[in-house]
C-alpha cells in the first residue's frame, strides 16, 4: 500500500511540475511582456522575480523526480523533455531581457547535474553487477572444488574395493535423478547428489580383507560391514554446513519396514534423503559386477524393485526407479565398464573361433551400421581368418555357453553368421542369402587389412542384415521363432585381429514391411474379435486398441494371455488414460495421463496429474509365479471405469489381485480415452460394456 501511495504522489507531483514548468516557461514570459509586476495581495511584485522563483522551484522538483525515476531512462528523458523545453522557450522569447541569461543557466545547469547523477547511477550499477558477479563466480569455484573434493574421497572409497569403481558416483547421478522425477528443485536435488556421493565414506574403516573377501563373509564380518553408516555418521558429521550429507550416510540402510540397521527406522522416519539413497545404491549394486557374481540383468533388478517396494523400499520411490528402468530402453544404467563394442579393448585377436565374444549390439526397428576391419593372421595350415556374427538374445546382452547361465538368463541363440555370407542355423524358422560381387577388390600384397560395412534391422519376427566387405556383398534374411524376443549381434570370429569398429544407430524406423517376409507371421490373436480389434503386443506398448471415451460406470472386458517368451511379472495388459484428437494413442495433440498395470504398478505422465493406486493380495493370490502361470495359461478380465469430473478410477481384480487407481486430472480434461496395451501379451474378445 505504502509503495502505491508513493507511486501515485510522484505521478500527481510529476502532472504539478509539468503545469508549473509550462505556466513560467510559457505563461509568465508573456505576462512580463505586457506588464512588469503583478499583484499579490496588497502588493506589487515584479514579474521577473516570480518567474525566477518559479524556474528554479521547478528545475528542483524536475531533478528530484529525475532521480527518482532514474532507472527507467524513457520516463526520467521525458521529465527533462516536459520541463526544460518551456524554459528554452522561454529564454529564446526573452534572450534581450535580463531573465533570458539566467534562465538559460538554470535549463543548463540542470541539465548537467541530471547527466551527472545518471553517469553517477551508472558507474553504481556497473560496480555492484561486477560485484555480483564476482561474488557469484566465487561461490561457483567453491561448488566445484567441494564437488572436486567430494568425487575424489568417493573414488577413494570405491578404490578400497576392487568391483565397486565408479559406484559412489553412479549412486549420485540416480540419486539426483530420482529426486529431479520427484519435483525437488535444483538445490534440493543438487543436495541428494552430494549425499549420494559420500553415503558409503564409513567404508574407510572397514579392513580391506573383508571388503574384497571373494567368499561367503562370517556373521562377525557382517557386523563389521553394517558398522559402515553408523562410521559415515562420524565422518561426516563434522561438515555443520552441509548436515544432509551425514544424514544420507548415516540412514541409507534402514529398511522401509523397520528392519534395517542402525536404527531400525520404519517408514517416513527415515529421513527422505537416506530413502532415495537407498534404493539408488540398491540399483548399482545389483547393476554392478562383484567378486561373487556378475552384474544382475537389469529385467531381474526391476522384478527385485518391485518385490522390494513397501519392506526395503520406500514404494513411492521404489515406482520412480521402475519407471527410470522402463526408460532405460539401451541399459545405459549400469556399470560403465560393462558397456563395451570389443571386450573392453581397442581390438579384438581371434584366435580359436569364439575365444573372444563382443557384447551384444541391440538391433530395433532403426537401422544400425557398424564398420570394422580385420586382418587376417592365419598361420600355415589354419583355416583363412575372418569375423563373424552371433545373433541372439539374452537378458544381460551378452553370449553364454554355461548351461546354467544360458537357463538363468534365459539366454536363446539364433544362428551365426560370417562375413563372406555363410550362416549356420541354431533355432530359426529359416535363413535366405542373397550373395553378389561388389568392385574388384584390391591386390591381395597390397593389402593389410579389410574393411567391412554391416547393417542390421529388426521388424517384428524378422531380422535383415546386409555386409558389405570389398569383393562381396551379402543381404541375409532372419525368420526369427517369435517377434517378442529381443535380437542381439555381438562379434567374433577366428584366426585375425579385428579393429577400428564403430557402431552408428539412425534416429528413425524403418517401415514395418521394410524387410521382405520369408516365413508366415507369429499370431496368436486369430480368433474373433469382440467390440474392438484383437491386438497382439510383442514388446513394451509396441501396440494398443483404438481409443473408447470414459464414461461413469462403463466397463472394458477381454481375454488376456501372455505370450510363450513372457517370463516376467510386467508381461501382461496395461490400460492407459488419455486425450487425442482422434482418440487414438500417440494421435494428434496426444497427452497421456496415466498407465495402470494389472499387476498393480502406475505411473502418471501428465504434468499436474496426480495418481494413486491400492493393490490388495486376496486370499487366492498364490504368490507371482502363480501369478505369471495364471497370465500364461489365459484368463477373462474386466476392468471397471469411474469418473466424477476430473477424477477417474481404474478397478480390476484379476488371479488373486486386486487393483484400484485414481487418477486426478489437472483440469475437468473433456474427453479422455481408455486403451488396452501391455508388454507381451495377446488380448482377444474385447467389448465395451456400458452402464
């Protein structure tokens, strides 16, 4: 209120100024020429001295407003505009009388003294932006050199153990980014990486020989590990200005049931920084080789994730680190020294076939290029040297023989190929080769080396792989069993040296009748279809029913089955919440809103949107490998829809599990669409049934 009195005196003192400027610049210059005084009162007084008077009164109220609106440069010119010109008028009228000089001074003098408090306010303003900025760039080299200071302790701990390298920083940069999905602003997510950061600092005083122990570790040396945090807390501690730090450290192995150590905490006791650390270091553990085991695939560690939400797991934070799994298409999470093209080396030397084996490469529906070149170094009677490549799947991408691996990772070969177009078959429904001789190839003396171009595309249950190799070019077509299998090519060979590979992924897919079809399509929705189109989803949401408008008590029935190669308790049907122009998912103008499971996992994807869903295990749940048996062998669903308004609620109870989600939209929303999808599953017989 004070500030728009102030506000208003100025502009009514400012109107005053600019009347009174006009009335002696203007006004009094003629009455002076027609009369040399004027009557006040009882007295005469001479013209001059009024307008002098008035001059200098109102070259006084133009610098005070001057300076008062000296930042806006528009308003304090027009100020200057209004008020001296009349007095330029005025001293030009009068310049052969005595008031002409002195007033001219005036204009002039008021003029240089509001220049000079402008310069003034600008060498202000510089001084205090340089100031600022200064003072800004000091408190960045102080960000960094703690951040310097923080990375290299966390190294150092991780350098204690010698499968944990990289672990402090991974758990900061998840940490960070579960709390950025979370809505923590900049500081507070700038925060929870710090914290990550040090979590594990306690480790220090942990004796080397039970950190890098390769066996089963002794209940006295478990005490010992679970020592760490409570080491951290010590630490830590000491760093009063950042106590976030010591309180992620100390907390980040209690356990959301209370069954964790130190404390015991239970629940939203533990501090929401040590809940966040938790799960994110859970993450990279399993994500990480250890001196008892690889690195867990990361479809096994969302499947633990969610057994873990509610007991270890703080569940809302638990469902934000499925979803950054779900996004995790590439398996970019995850231990860099995993993510190799060559074995974790420049080149590759084959020397017996498969003695070396690349990670696999993922080949999608976008077209991958990789080159390479290899020296053949066959010796006397050796068999001539070249590469080849595996296709195949496995949920860690890479090639096993142990037979106990292959089980556990589900791991499925598909065939070989070698670069001169032979193939050799392990489990396809077919192979066709098309060979031709491309330009002459050079002298083989003048020669060291060949180079290779390979292409690699997948559509549905089809691979296409092209191999470009100087003298020769093949185009090799790949009926896989399925389309919901994963197809990974990782390089080998025998007898040569493979190097100088690079691996290149085009942005945008292929049409999906961009591979010629050598077999018959895998279907298993060849039966009659109910309200809306059978629909078969080979792989996460690679397709979804037409879109059906909600409506208050209307319900959506199917027969749902998970495909042969589903193994996991996301292979099942979704439903998703959304708006389109025309009512098709990803249509024009497409927002989403939420995805609800039916095996009781959510995630809202519109911003404002809020979701909440209640899953109940009825007394005929029989544990999730029942669960995924039940999906196997098929079963009706129906999915019940209400809405009031802005608030739409999702029920289904299906195999013993009971599913309820509410989802609350920012605004009323107009009309929002219902679709079924999934993840590897069939669903057949759907019908809309109305209220």
């Amino acid at each position: 209120m004070k500030d728009k009195r102030k506000t208003a005196g100025y502009i009514i003192g400012f109107v005053v100024l600019v009347s009174l400027c006009i009335a002696a610049g203007i006004w009094m210059p003629r009455l002076s020429a027609s009369q040399d005084t004027i009557a006040i009162g009882h007295s005469q007084l001479p013209v001059s001295t009024l307008t002098g008077v008035l001059s200098s009164l109102a070259n006084i109220a133009a610098i005070l407003l001057v300076v008062f609106y000296r930042k806006q440069g528009f308003i304090a010119a027009l100020i200057i505009i209004l008020t001296q010109v009349p007095f330029m008028i005025r001293n030009i009228a009068a310049s052969g009388s005595m008031i002409g000089l002195p007033g001219m001074f005036g204009t002039l003098l008021t003029i240089v003294v509001l220049v000079l408090i402008r310069s003034r306010d600008k060498s202000i303003d510089k001084y205090q932006q340089d100031r600022v900025k200064q003072l800004e760039e000091q408190q960045k080299q102080s960000e960094r050199l703690f951040e310097q200071t923080a990375r290299a302790l966390g190294t150092a701990i991780d350098a204690k153990d010698e499968y944990s390298h990289g672990h402090s920083m991974r758990v900061a940069e998840y940490s960070r980014r579960i709390a950025q999905l979370m809505g923590k602003s900049e500081e507070e997510c700038r925060k929870v990486y710090y914290a990550g950061l040090l979590h594990d600092v306690g480790k220090i005083g942990i004796p080397d020989a039970i950190i890098n122990k390769k066996s089963e570790l002794t209940p006295e040396e478990h005490k010992a590990v679970e020592k760490h945090p409570e080491l951290s807390n010590q630490i830590l501690s000491s760093i009063q200005d950042y106590p976030y730090i010591s309180i992620g450290a100390h907390y980040h192995h209690e356990r959301y049931d209370g069954k964790g150590y130190p404390d015991g905490l239970k629940g939203e006791d533990i501090p929401e920084i040590a809940r966040i650390i938790s799960v994110a270091d859970a993450y990279d553990t399993m994500s990480s080789n250890r001196s008892y085991r690889q690195a867990i695939p990361q479809q096994i560690i969302r499947e633990e994730i969610v057994a873990g939400a509610g007991s270890q797991f703080d569940p809302e934070i638990a469902m934000i680190m499925r979803h950054m799994i779900d996004l995790d298409t590439e398996y970019q999470m995850k231990e860099g020294e995993s993510v190799r093209e060559l074995a974790g080396s420049s080149v590759m030397r084959c020397g017996e076939y498969r003695n070396e084996i690349s990670d696999g490469i993922r080949v999608q529906q976008e077209i991958t290029r990789i080159h390479l070149e290899y020296r053949d170094e066959a010796q006397g009677d050796d068999v001539p040297g070249s590469p080849a490549i595996i296709l195949f799947d496995s949920l860690d991408a890479r090639v096993h023989d142990d037979p106990q691996t292959v089980r556990n990772l589900d791991y499925y070969e598909y065939c070989e190929i070698w670069l001169d177009g032979k193939t050799v078959n392990h489990g396809v429904r077919k192979i066709e080769t098309n060979l031709r001789d491309a330009a002459p190839a050079a002298p083989a003396e003048a020669k060291t080396k060949t180079a290779c171009d390979i292409e690699a595309v997948k559509c549905k249950d089809h691979v296409l792989i092209r191999i470009s190799c100087e003298a020769k070019t093949a185009e090799i077509t790949v009926a896989l069993p399925d389309s919901s299998r994963y197809a990974y090519i990782a390089l080998t060979g025998r007898n040569c040296l493979i190097s100088g590979v690079h691996i290149d992924k085009a942005e945008e897919k292929v049409p999906d009748d961009y591979i010629p079809r050598i077999a018959e399509e895998i279907s298993y929705i060849r039966v009659p279809a109910g309200d809306l189109p059978n629909v078969q989803i080979d792989s996460i949401r690679s397709a979804s029913t037409e879109g059906v408008p909600v409506t208050d008590g209307m319900r959506l029935t199917f027969h749902a089955m998970s495909l042969p190669t589903a193994r996991l308790i996301w292979h099942c049907p979704y439903v998703v919440l959304f708006t389109s122009e025309n009512g098709k998912v990803n249509g024009p103008g497409y927002r989403e809103y939420a995805v609800t499971r039916l095996d009781g996992e959510n995630w809202e994807d519109g911003e404002g949107v809020r979701s909440r869903i209640h899953v109940n295990r009825e007394d005929d749940f029989e544990g999730w490998d029942a669960w995924k048996a039940g999906n196997k062998a098929g079963y009706d669903c129906s999915v019940l829809f209400s809405r009031a308004e802005n608030k739409i609620t999702v029920s289904t109870k299906n195999l013993g599990l009971s599913v309820r989600s509410t989802v609350t939209l920012p605004e009323d929303g107009g009309t929002v669409y219902a679709a079924l999808t999934g993840d590897q599953c069939a669903l057949t017989n759907i019908r809309i049934v109305k209220p």
